[in-house]
C-alpha cells in the first residue's frame, strides 16, 4: 500500500505483489474494508513514519494481531489501549537488522536479485547526486543508484 505513490506501486507489481492498494485512490478505511471483513491480518508493518496510519493499522489486524512500527515517527503517537488489550493485539518496534543477520540478507539479495533488481528505476552518476536525492523525495523514484 502507499499514498499516491504510483511510481512505487508499479515496481512491487512488477516484483510479484499481486494485491496493492494506493489510499490516495479511496482512503484507508474504504480500501481496507475488504481485508477487515475477511478477518484482517495477522501483520501489518508499517514503515511510513505516518501518524495517521497507526490506527487503522491497528484496526486491520485480527485478533492476535501484530503491527511492527518501523517508520520513524517525528512526534508520539496515541494509541487506543482498550481495543489493543480486548482484541490481543501486539505491538513491536523494529530498526534496523543487527550486523549478525547482514550475511543472510546478502544471501536473500543474491539469490533473489532478478526480483530485487526492479527496485533500482534510476542510476545516475555522482556528479548528479543532487538530481537522485530530488527523484527519491519527489516519488518518481523507487530506489536510486549512485556510481561514482
């Protein structure tokens, strides 16, 4: 999911992901809808950083659901306790994985790296670095590579 992100979106299909969702198009609630009324998700990651996005996060997820919070929020977020508590939800903060876990991510990136290869839209030399910081704030980009 994203918030009129096409750019984006377009690349997670081309990797595979057959079900994704722009709010920009409808909002939250609307689009979410379909998924809460099959019973949400087990997990929700968020990775926005959004404070607008942790409650109906929260309410996506099934009982016994998870949100792992990776975005990294400016200012608190208020959370609605009670529902946490009555539908067994949990929440977890995730950053960054420890340097133990890097060869196996190398791994993953290795074996995968067809897929992972449509994440890259742009590579522009060093002399343009300013130009890749512009097209990944500017959404045109997914990632951007650097050569120097």
């Amino acid at each position: 999911a994203g918030y009129d992100d096409a750019p984006r979106l377009a690349v997670l299909q081309r990797m595979g992901f057959p079900e994704l969702l722009d709010f920009a198009q409808g909002g939250m609630d609307a689009l979410l809808a379909p998924w809460r009324a099959d019973g949400g998700f087990d997990v929700v990651i968020e990775a926005t950083g959004a404070a607008a996005v942790i409650a109906p996060a929260l309410a996506a997820l099934r009982t016994r659901g998870v949100l792992v919070v990776t975005g990294i929020h400016a200012a608190p977020v208020p959370i609605d306790l009670v529902a946490l508590v009555r539908r067994h939800h949990q929440l977890r903060g995730s950053y960054r994985a420890p340097e133990s876990a890097w060869p196996e991510v190398i791994a993953f990136m290795q074996a995968h790296q067809e897929t992972l290869r449509h994440m890259v839209t742009h590579t522009v030399p060093l002399a343009q670095a300013q130009e890749a910081f512009a097209l990944a704030r500017s959404k045109r980009a997914t990632k951007v590579m650097v050569q120097p």
